[in-house]
C-alpha cells in the first residue's frame, strides 16, 4: 500500500512538473533533471522497500550509526 | 480607434449634412432635428432626445438666435466654437461677444466622424449652410438616479452618500470632500466600443509614484470591446487572477474612499458604475467596516476582533463540526457528546453528507434571496430557514446541530464587510469540508497552514495581502485589529510607502499636548 | 530578490529548534535526570553558540552565500562537491527524522488507525506548497502564527499548573553534574546545531551580518521556552516522565476543567501540527536550496516535489519504527551533526582562509 | 495550450491527492456509531485473569429523552457489560463483540479497582493504562472492596450513568481533600516517589445500594493495601495534605483551673459516656476545621533520623458544651484541646501506617527531597521510617463560633454547675 501511495505521489510530481522535465533550458538544468530522477527512483525504491513487512531488518543508516556512534559515546563520557 | 476609410469633411449645405448624419445613425427613432434661420441662413441642429438637457439645449439655440447680425459676418462661426478652453481663457479677459455663453462652450467639428461621436456623446450639433463645419456643444445630461444612500455598505452613523452611474456626479462627491489641488482624476477611456469614461484618482504628494505606475501599466493592458461594469477592468489589474481571494475592495461610498487616498492608495471610478475600485488592499483592510470610523475608538477594537474571529468561523466552523463528529470526538464534554449522538441517531445520512447537503441547501437560499424583488426575497429566506429547516430536522433528514451551525456560519460571514471576502469563505468552507471528512482535525490544519501560505504569498499592486500581521509593521498595527483614536494616527500606514507621512502637521517631533494636561 | 527580516528569521530559528523540541525534549532530558532536568534544557544555548560561531565565520568569510555554494567555493568542484552532496544528505535525512516523528506523533495522538505514511504525504504536500511559494512566505506564516501561539500556549500553561509539584525538583544537583551533561548533549547537539540551516537562506536574509545574533537571539529564546516547558513538565508529571514518550502531551492531558474542558490533547496536538509543517518547511527550504547549488540552477522551485518526496520515503525507510527514531537521536544525531554542522564548514572556511585567493567577491558576485 | 495545460494540472494534481489521502479515512467514525464508555470496573476473576466490567452510556435511552412525549421509562442509561480476559484491551474487546458499535474509551471517567487486582495484577493494569492514549490521564481511580463490578452497576438516579455519578461522588469528596481527587496522574506519580504509596478514595455499597464513600485506601507499588475508613481517615488526611471542612469533635474542656489543661483525647471524646452507657453529645464540642494545612520535614540525619510535622488550622466551632462561655480563655483551652486531638489521631494514623508497612505519610518522600545522601544511606536499612521519631508542631486556631456566642441553655446550665461546685465547695 505504501508503495502504490508511493507510486501516486510520484506520478503526481511527474505530472506537476512535466514542463520543467520535457524543455527546461536554464543553466543547471541537465544536472537538476539527472537530480529530480535520482531523488524520484530513490524515493520510489524507499517506498516500496518501506512497505515491504516481510523484508529483512535493514540498517540503512547502520554506516552511519558505526561511523559516529562512538563520537557521541565519547560526548556523553566527557562530562 | 480604426478608420476604413479617410475621414469624411462636414458637407457645406446644413440640409444634406444632417441627412448624412441621420443615414449614419439610422435606424434612430429618437434623433432630433430642428432648423432655425440665423441671420438669413440656415441652421440645422441635431441632438438625441433623452441625452440631453433641455435647458441647456435652449440656451444654445439662444445663443444662436443671439447672434443676429454678427451671425452674417464671416469668421462669427469659426470664434465661437474656438474649443472649450480657448473660449474659457477669452471669456474671463473681456465682455461675452454676443451669441456667447461661458457656461456653453462651443467647439468646431470638422468631420462627420466626429459630428456622429459628438451626437452619441450627448452634445447637439448645428449645422450652417455654407460653412465646411459644424458647431457641437455638450448639452448631456444621461439619465441616471439621484444620490441615494448606500445599499451595500449601510452604517448607523457617518454620511449618507453613495455614489451613482454619474462619472462627474461622481468626481464631484469626491471634490466636495477633498479640496486639494493635489486630489488628481487623472482621464481613461476603457472600450473599443463602449468609449467608457474613467477618472484614476489619487493624490499628488502622498500616493507613492512607483505604485501609479504599477496601476497605469496595469491599466493600459485593458482590452475590451465594452467595460459595462468595474468589474471587467478590475479583473485586468488583479494581482493573484486565480486566487478565489479578493486583491482590490470597492465601495460605494464617497468619503471610505477619500480617506484610502489620503492614505496614499490610488481609485479607479468608471463611468456607469456606482462603485469606487480601491487598490492596493490588505486582508485586515477588508475587515474594516466604515463604521468602525464613526464610532468611539474603544467600541471598535471588540467589533474588529469579532469581525476577524468571525471571518475564520465563516470559513472553519462546518469543517470543525464535521471533524469533531467524526473523528475527534475526544474533545467534546461527555454530556455534549451524548446529546449531539442522540441527535444523530436515525439520520440516514453520513455527517459530512449531511453537512455538505445543508451547505448547499444554505447557499441556494441565500442566493435566492438576493435575487429575488427584495419583498419577495426576505419571506423566502425566512420561509426556508424556519420551515424548510424545521421539516428537515422533523423528518429526521438532519440533526439540529448541523442546522445551527450552519446558520451559524452563515451569520458569521454576514458579519464581514466586504462582499468578496463573503464570497471567498462561502467557496472554502466547502473545501475545508472534504478535507475534514478525510482526515479529521489534523487535515482542516494542514489546510489552514496552507491557506495562510496562500494569503501571506498573494500581493496587491505590490503591497504584501496579509501586511501588517505578516510581514509584521508594528506602526501599522494601529489600524488593524484594534484602531487607534484619531489623534494618535499621526502617521500615514507605512505599508504604502507615501511620500508624505505625517497626517496632520503639528510641530514636528513634538507631542501635542492634551487639553486637560495645559 | 526575496528578503526576509530578522523578525522573520529569529521566527523560523525559534520554530526549527521547538517544532520537536516541544514534542519529545523534556523526554529526552528526563532519560538521564528528572530532579535537575531544568538544568538540562539551558544547554541548547551551547549548541545555539555553536552554531552562532560558525554563522560569524561564514559570514564574513563568504558574504551572500550558501553553506553549500561557500563548501564548493573553498574546496573545489570535487571535495566540495562532496561535501556538499554530504551536506544534501545530512539536511534530508533531518527532514526525514523531523517527519517520522511527526507523523508518529500524529497517528499516536489523534489518528490511530490512519497509516503513517497517509499522514506524512498529507504534511508534506502542505509543507511542498510552503517551500514552493518561497522563503518569504515560510517567514510570513511563521509571523502569522506567533500570535495564535502566544494566545494558546500560556492558556494550556496556566491550566496545567494546577497540577504543579515544585516537589519534583528535590533535592537539587543531587546526582552531580554527569547526569545534566548527558541530559545536555541532545539539547546542545542535536537542536541546538540545526540552527546551522540558517546559513543555506543567508543570500534571502535582508541583514546577512546579523545573523550569528540572530541565531543567538533565537537560541536563547528558545532555551528560555525549552526550560519553562521542562519545569512545566517534570512539576506536573513528575517521575513518570522517565518513561513517556510525549511528555507534554500528558501534561495537556492532565489538564481538566470541571466537566467543561475534559480534554484537550488534540488541541495541543494539532498546534503541534503546525509548527511542526513551520519546522519542515524550514529545513526543507535549507535542502532545495542545497539542491539547487549542487546543480547551479537559477532557482530551487523543481527541487521541491522530488526532495519532498524523496523525504516522506525517507522516514520510512531509514527508521523501522519509533524506537529507532530516538535511538537514532540519542545515539548518533550528536556527533553526526557536531561534525556536519560545525566541522565541515569550519572546514571549508580554514581551506578559504588559508587560500586567501580573492576569488571573495568574484564568488559573491557570480553565484 | 499553457493556460489550459494548468487548469488541467491543478484539477489532476488535486484530484491524484484526494485519491491518495482517502486512505486517510481509516479513523472516520460517526457519532452515533459509538459506544461512549463512562467507567470501567476492574477485579479479579477466580482463576486470576481480569474481570472488567464496562459502563457504557446507552445511546437509545439519552434518544428517548430527547424526544419529549415517547416513553422511554423502561430504559436504563447505561449498559453494564462484563467480561473477562487475560488484558484490559483483551477485555474491552471482549465488550466490543456484544455489542453493535465502537466502544469509545475516550470519555472513561473513572477506573474502579477491586481489592484483588491491586494486590494481584496491579502492575500490568497500570501499564495498560499508563500506554492507552484515548484513557484519560485525568480520570479517577477509585478504590473498593467490594466487588467493581457492582459499584459500577448500582442504579440509584434513572437518569444518569452509574459511573458518572461515581464521578460525582468523588469530586464532591474531594472536596475535604485533594487527596480524595484520586486521578491518575496523581496516584502514579506518588506511586513512583520513593515512598511508592498513593493514596485513593474509597467507595463501597452502602446499605441501601447506593455507592458511599467510605474513607481512604492506601496502596503501596507493591498492592498492600490500608484501608482507613471515614472515622479514622482524619488522621491520615491531615498527614497528607491541606484539608478543608473536615469535621472533629473535642471533649469540653473543663472550667478554668479543674483539672489539667490537656482537654480530652480523641478516645475521651468519642468515650463520654453516661452513665447509661450512651454517647453524651452534650459533653463534647464539635468543631469545624476550616482550612488545615500541613509540612513534613526532615530534620535529622543519617545517623539520627526524625521528623518535624508541623500542622496549623483554623476551624470554626459548630456545637458547644452547653456550660460553656466562649471568651478569649475558654478559645484557648478549647484549641489546646483541639490541638491535642489532632495530634493523638496523626500518631494513630501514624501507628496503623507503620504497623501496616505503608509509608503513606511519604516520610522517605520528604527525605529524599531534604536529603538525597541520607536517604541512600538509610536505604540500606528500608524499615528506618517505621522508627524514627516524629515530633509534633500543632497549632489549632478558633476564629468564629457562627451566629451565636454559647450555646442556648447555657445560662441554665451554668447555674447548675455552679450550684454543683457549690456544694462540692471549690467554686471559683
């Protein structure tokens, strides 16, 4: 459900910003398209993925949490 | 304006001009013809019966009948229709020559183009023979009321003024109140067809330069075959065209816009309609009412703060009924609760149903009454709330608290002064509404955040809608939900940037003191 | 060009730190200390100082640009893109935290059988609409909504202190300092860094200069409100603040008036709501701004709808549940934003002064 | 084509959304669809699990109300539905299955507690309770012992739902003391102090069906329980909180310079007996407590832990000895009496308290709060605050004697007695 929500809601952007997706010709533009598309599928993705109650327990913030875990261990001994 | 072909030249014989004026305007049952004989030679003068007034129409025949032997002498015809202002500046130096009235003046035309357009405009045209142009003076007086009192902005106190179809009548309401040479109505003309005269008005010296030019660039993009209402220009010079809220107020009376110049905003009066176009606005400017002006300052501050809370219950009241029965009904006392279920039970309906049906009964009501002949409109009103109200809730079709608080929002948009606002909450509510029915509290606000997003981002003629409660200008503040007395608005409202701020000049940087502290 | 004041910015600040802050940092605190947990909240002025030093820097080092376009200035179209992708990054995942918590807040509060993500999309289309329409209007609401706060909050204050104990902050410091510095850290670390988003709407500010005050301004006005709300809490609720999850949220429910008023938790509830979309709107204006430099287009109006969704996604796929949310806050957002928001440009400002190139106001003037 | 090309947009846009949000509608319920429950009855069934018993308001009857002139007479206004299950939720969705709407816990008023479950099951149901966000945190806990089930299904008034009017009960108890106002929020705050005893009101059938209060329960964490009822909850209100209206009767004292200035004792009073055995209410003075208030303070230390419990009132006197003349003396005698009775009932309280192993005075409170080292020391021995001294500080103050100065047949009676001194010849 989330994921058809999902799908939705990007069509919905689609839809809203066909004009800047078919003939934007400001500076910058190939680039933002190549970003709108990234955020978009990634989104997509992380909704489906989102949704899914039988996908194993992701960490998707684990490298995170391994990278700067430890500085806020040593915050909390400092004092 | 676009021609065909050149101009055609005013024939010499007074007889076959005004037979070629009359082929131009035929079939035209109320054009007037009469020929005179002045100082042997004949005269044909022309008008359309019912733009003209009669008295004046006789003077000018006077005039010509005046004229006698000066009449004959080559020239007599050319100096008296020299054009208004020449005749004017003449007639102050020396004596009137004979034939001359300085209430009347004359001017010459030379084409029949223009003899036609000065018939249509309600002057009378005279032609002479042998003479290659015709002689116009305006004599019109349209048909149109008198001065009333206003309709549709009533108060218990203050002046009695409304202003009419009259362009001039108008202007003169205004003169009357504001003598400044600096008060300017400066002419426009909308209509390629209609020719619709316009006065924009402001005042030299207070209305920032930068905002009349916004108004003019706005105002040269009117393009229309015929401005029969302000409406139609007011719809050109709209700042957010697709928001349901409304950028320019209007009024009808005279002195309401005195004091918006004076606050250095610009008017727009066109011929025809009775009403005054008012720009820039704010959105606590429309929950002014003139009244609040006549009335001591302290009564006023509960008044505006009613009429705010009002504005937001016109608006929210049905969506926040309609939430809390069906999805937040935590927040009801117990008994509350127990009662308004009992009320419920047995309606066939869904509550957001129920609500929207009432609505819309509501609405249909509501505009019955208004157009309906005003005798026949009231019984219908109260014909449909206490009849067709109570059988409805006797049926079983509603429950009497949905009737009440519709009733209640329709007495709260009664409240605002402005009848777009009225408009704009009768059209949200329906809006909030729905999202109510979906989501309960939570989406009437998300609805409300959005729609203070909307207000605070539409402008009028530059000026920020929601100025001065967002972006916040504190000195403008004085004006707003509370109004400040008199004597304490020194100061113009910075939010339209006037050249000259001070209202009155008492000595400058000095508090004047009271009389009772001297 | 669209300016906002510094009314409006010390608004936007106020609302960025409180949005949650209001939520679940008096729960926070509490974790470690109830008796002295009023000497916890004070500490957001740490992190507000912070992040008022790193505005001071960036200011003057880079005048009228962004955090992201000053990280690209002063470390090169590859570090600094990095970077400033890293900082894309750190700014949504920010808004996706903000957003699950709110939106679990919402389902926990007042629809418990609306699934979560309905109720994220339904915030961030609103919060979509705010960003579209620009800062200035973010402002605006922000300036529009100060008053309805002032009117509401103190009424729900005053009700609750009928239940007020001042027994519960007794004895004080009798734990020693240890427990207040840890009950500090998030205060400090985690909200009181995200001031550091005021530095991507610097080109939008009318006084750009002001805003180390500014952020100082808003840093103590929000830990003056942060601690009245943590003395409010604790006094009424006491110990069982240790374990909720909404604490003032209780505290409204405690709330009673006769049988008149029997509840007003939703009421609460959706204020909450509101300034929450306030504070969504305002990070999420950092993030298409930080979006729009990454791509060097002439505005961030198309970043809007994919970022917005990209981050209603986001919460729900970076946090399994609630509890990962606050393991997340206690556990990494502290150091991940120290070196996020105080590191990196300290970085990058280092980098630009030791270059010492005049590229100043070539930069200024070309982005 | 663009302008075209927005309309389109803003019509698709808005109606992609809606279709989206109707998901939204999960949380849409009519009123009329609901079952609002009013109170909640919780005991222990014989094999252990919780009885629960649901007072629900009945919508049909509060209809036929409304409706003037149809005879709804024979409908009760409310349904009492009882169930059992292993959990509160369990239970309540046990409700749920008989009946034909939500049950909407949202407007529960009180939560009635059974003797068993607090000894038995109290700390699961409380964090049910505590967890369950449509429970009010305002709601009363009450406490009885009898069964819940049937204090919540005693029907007095035809017109109003038995739990409500338990509400009603309650708050009008509350008003000699606060403590009475038994919500949650207060009862699990005290329960988390260190001295983790709360204090609940109590109700139970009275003899004539109807629900009473009867005094004051005391629950430790642990579901001890001390029940004190209203003859002797005086001592333990005063211990714990400000007070107002409580009523007290002293001995007379006696005339100026017989006997001891002590007055009478709180057995004295209640023990004036005739000869005939009968109360003598002639013999006592009643006395209106205005307003008491009182403060427990730790004021020794960890080696020699006591307590400082000073106590001041001011109250009223509503029925006099008939010998008595109310001047400046005889005031003072009388509130030295007074204070003395307040004293002799706080020890007794005190003593049935420790005796029961309930800090209800919140003695370990107050420490901790004075002294957070001391407390940890003394920690180690957990029954100290069943030792250690009190020491009394109570000053009672007379202010008013209401419309008259004494009593009626005073004047006779004062002849009398002075005719009996007489005779005995010691008369002043």
């Amino acid at each position: 459900m989330n994921g058809v929500v999902g799908m939705g809601l990007a069509l919905l952007c689609g839809v809203l910003q066909w004009r800047f997706l078919l003939r934007a010709k400001e500076p910058g533009a190939k680039t933002a398209r190549l970003v709108w598309c990234v955020l978009m599928g990634a989104g997509m993705v992380a909704a489906f993925v989102a949704g899914r109650q039988d996908f194993p327990s992701l960490r998707p913030l684990g490298w995170l949490e391994t990278v700067f875990a430890p500085l806020t261990r040593w915050l909390y001994e400092v004092g | 304006m676009r021609r065909r072909q050149g101009p055609t030249p005013v024939p010499q014989q007074a007889e076959r001009a005004a037979a070629e004026l009359e082929r131009r305007l035929m079939p035209c049952p109320d054009l007037r013809q009469q020929s005179l004989a002045v100082a042997g030679r004949t005269a044909v003068i022309v008008w359309l019966e019912g733009l003209v007034d009669e008295q004046r129409l006789q003077i000018g025949l006077g005039a010509f009948a005046a004229g006698g032997r000066d009449a004959a002498q080559p020239g007599w015809w050319e100096r008296l229709g020299l054009g208004q202002g020449r005749a004017t500046a003449e007639s102050r130096r020396g004596p009137v020559p004979g034939g001359r009235s300085p209430l009347l003046p004359m001017r010459s035309v030379r084409h029949m183009e223009a003899a036609v357009e000065a018939v249509l405009a309600g002057n009378a045209v005279a032609f002479l023979d042998g003479e290659p142009f015709a002689t116009a003076w305006d004599v019109e007086k349209s048909p149109g009321r008198t001065i009333e009192r206003p309709e549709n902005e009533p108060t218990l106190q203050g002046p009695q003024e409304a202003f009419t179809e009259n362009l001039g009548g108008n202007l003169a309401l205004l003169r009357k109140r504001l003598k400044t040479p600096g008060f300017k109505a400066e002419p426009w003309e909308f209509g390629e067809r209609s020719h619709t005269q316009a006065a924009l008005l402001y005042i030299e010296g207070i209305t920032k330069p930068e905002l009349l030019d916004t108004v003019r660039r706005r105002l040269k993009y009117v393009h229309v075959d015929a401005v029969v209402d302000l409406n139609v220009v007011r719809e050109y010079i709209n700042d957010a065209p697709f928001s349901p809220f409304p950028t320019t107020e209007e009024t009808e009376r005279p002195e309401r816009v005195v004091s918006s110049l004076l606050q250095g905003r610009v008017g727009l009066l066109i011929d025809g309609s009775p009403n005054c176009v008012m720009v820039p606005v704010t959105l606590p400017m429309l929950l002014n009412s003139p009244e609040d002006y006549y009335m001591r300052f302290a009564l006023a501050l509960p008044l505006r703060l009613l009429r705010h809370l009002m504005f937001w219950s016109a608006m929210l009241l049905p969506s926040l009924y309609v939430a809390l029965l069906t999805y937040n009904q935590d927040l009801m006392p117990t008994p509350l609760l127990v009662s308004v279920a009992a009320q419920h039970t047995g309606i066939p309906f869904p509550t957001v149903i129920e609500a929207l049906a009432m609505m819309v009964a509501f609405e249909a009501l509501r505009e019955a009454g208004t157009r309906l002949p005003r005798a026949v409109g009231q019984s219908v009103s109260i014909v449909g709330t206490l009849i067709i109200g109570d059988a409805a809730v006797r049926a079983g079709l509603v429950s009497p608290g949905m009737v009440i608080v519709v009733a209640a929002t329709g007495v709260a948009s009664f409240t605002l002064p402005a009848l777009g606002l009225v408009q704009v909450t009768r059209l949200l509510q329906f809006l909030f509404v729905s999202v109510a029915a979906l989501m309960g509290l939570y989406g009437v606000v998300l609805l409300a955040v959005a729609t203070v997003g909307h207000l605070v981002s539409i402008r009028s003629c530059g000026i920020p809608y929601m100025s001065p409660l967002a972006p916040t200008v504190w000195s403008d503040m004085k004006d707003t939900v509370v109004r400040a007395p008199w004597w304490a608005m020194r100061q113009r409202p910075r939010q339209f940037e006037p050249l000259d701020s001070r209202r009155a000049k008492g000595r400058p940087g000095q508090r004047q003191k009271r009389w009772w502290a001297r | 060009m669209t300016q906002i004041s510094r009314y409006q910015v010390i608004l936007m600040l106020v609302w960025v730190v409180l949005g949650t802050g209001i939520l679940t940092m008096p729960g926070t605190i509490a974790q470690f200390t109830v008796h002295d947990a009023w000497l916890g909240a004070p500490f957001l002025l740490l992190g507000g100082g912070l992040s008022a030093g790193v505005a001071w820097v960036h200011v003057r080092l880079f005048p009228g640009l962004t955090l992201t376009q000053a990280v690209r200035a002063a470390l090169g179209p590859w570090i600094g893109g990095f970077l400033a992708a890293w900082l894309c990054l750190w700014l949504l995942i920010t808004t996706a935290t903000v957003g699950r918590e709110m939106s679990a807040f919402v389902t926990v509060a007042t629809l418990p059988n609306t699934a979560e993500y309905v109720v994220g999309a339904a915030a961030f289309a609103c919060v979509a609409y705010l960003v579209h329409l620009g800062i200035e209007v973010v402002g605006r609401v922000n300036e529009f909504i100060m008053p309805l706060v002032l009117v509401i909050v103190p009424i729900l204050f005053v009700l609750a202190l009928r239940w007020f104990d001042i027994a519960a902050f007794q004895p004080v410091w009798a734990e020693g300092f240890t427990p207040i510095w840890r009950s500090g850290i998030v205060p400090a670390f985690a909200y009181g860094l995200e001031f550091v988003v005021a530095l991507q709407w610097v080109p939008a500010l009318r006084t750009p200069r002001t805003l180390p005050l500014d952020i100082l301004i808003a840093a103590a006005v929000s830990s003056l409100i942060l601690t009245v709300l943590v003395v409010e809490t604790v006094g009424v609720v006491g110990w069982p603040v240790k374990y909720m999850n909404y604490p003032v949220l209780e505290v409204v429910r405690a709330i009673r008036l006769g049988k008149l008023i029997e509840r007003l938790d939703t009421v609460y509830a959706m204020g909450v709501v509101a300034i929450l979309v306030l504070k969504l709107s305002a990070i999420h204006l950092s993030l298409c701004r930080a979006l729009q430099d990454v791509c060097g287009t002439q505005d961030a109006r198309w970043a809007v709808l994919p970022a917005a969704f990209a981050v209603w996604a986001a919460s729900y796929f970076l946090f399994r549940n609630t509890a990962g949310v606050t393991a997340f806050i206690l556990s990494v957002v502290p150091g991940y934003f120290l070196v996020t928001a105080i590191f990196l440009p300290l970085l990058s400002s280092a980098a630009a002064w030791l270059r010492r190139k005049p590229w100043r106001r070539t930069a200024a003037g070309r982005l | 084509m663009t302008r075209a090309w927005a309309r389109c947009r803003a019509w698709l846009s808005s109606l992609l959304l809606t279709v989206s949000l109707t998901a939204g509608c999960a949380d849409y319920t009519e009123v009329d669809d609901l079952y609002v429950m009013t109170g909640l009855g919780v005991d222990v069934a014989d094999d252990g699990r919780l009885r629960v018993t649901a007072d629900i308001i009945n919508p049909d009857a509060s209809q036929s109300q409304q409706t003037v002139g149809t005879g709804g007479g024979s409908q009760t206004p409310d349904l009492v539905v009882q169930t059992e299950a292993d959990s509160l939720e369990m239970a309540i969705d046990n409700v749920q299955r008989r009946l034909p709407h939500r049950v909407y816990l949202s407007h529960n008023a009180v939560v009635v507690l059974g003797e068993g479950i607090v000894q038995r099951q109290l700390q699961p149901l409380m964090d049910e309770l505590e967890r369950n966000r449509s429970i009010r945190r305002s709601e009363l806990l009450i406490m009885t012992k009898d069964r819940a089930a049937d204090v919540l299904s005693a029907r007095v008034v035809a017109s109003v739902s038995s739990a409500l009017r338990l509400q009603d009960v309650a708050e009008q108890a509350a008003d000699w003391s606060p403590v009475l106002r038994s919500d949650q929020l207060h009862v699990m705050r005290s329960w988390l102090s260190p001295s983790g005893t709360s204090a609940m009101i109590w109700i139970d059938m009275g003899s004539q069906g109807d629900p009473i209060v009867r005094g004051l329960a005391l629950v430790t964490r642990e579901g001890r329980t001390l029940w004190m009822d209203a003859k002797e909850w005086r001592g333990m209100l005063w211990w714990l909180s400000s007070t107002r209206g409580l009523l007290d009767s002293v001995a007379c004292p006696k005339p100026h310079g017989a006997g001891s200035a002590g007055g009478g004792r709180a057995g004295e009073a209640a023990g004036h007996q005739g000869e005939d055995g009968l109360t003598r209410l002639d013999r006592t003075v009643s006395i209106h407590w205005l307003g008491t208030r009182t403060r427990v303070r730790w004021a020794g230390t960890a080696q020699k832990p006591w307590f400082w419990v000073e106590w001041r009132g001011e109250g009223g006197v509503e029925r006099g000895c008939a010998s008595m003349r109310l001047d400046a003396d005889e005031y003072s005698r009388l509130e030295a009496a007074a204070a003395s009775l307040v004293r002799t009932e706080m020890q007794a309280a005190l003593q049935r308290a420790r005796r029961a192993g309930v800090d209800a005075m919140g003695l370990q409170n107050a420490l901790y709060q004075a002294d957070a080292k001391a407390y940890q020391t003394l920690s180690a021995h957990p029954d100290w605050w069943q030792t250690a001294p009190v020491r009394y500080d109570i000053r009672a103050r007379l202010v008013r004697s209401y419309m008259v100065t004494h009593s009626p047949f005073g004047e006779y009676a004062r002849e009398e007695q002075k005719k009996s001194l007489g005779a005995g010849g010691s008369g002043r």
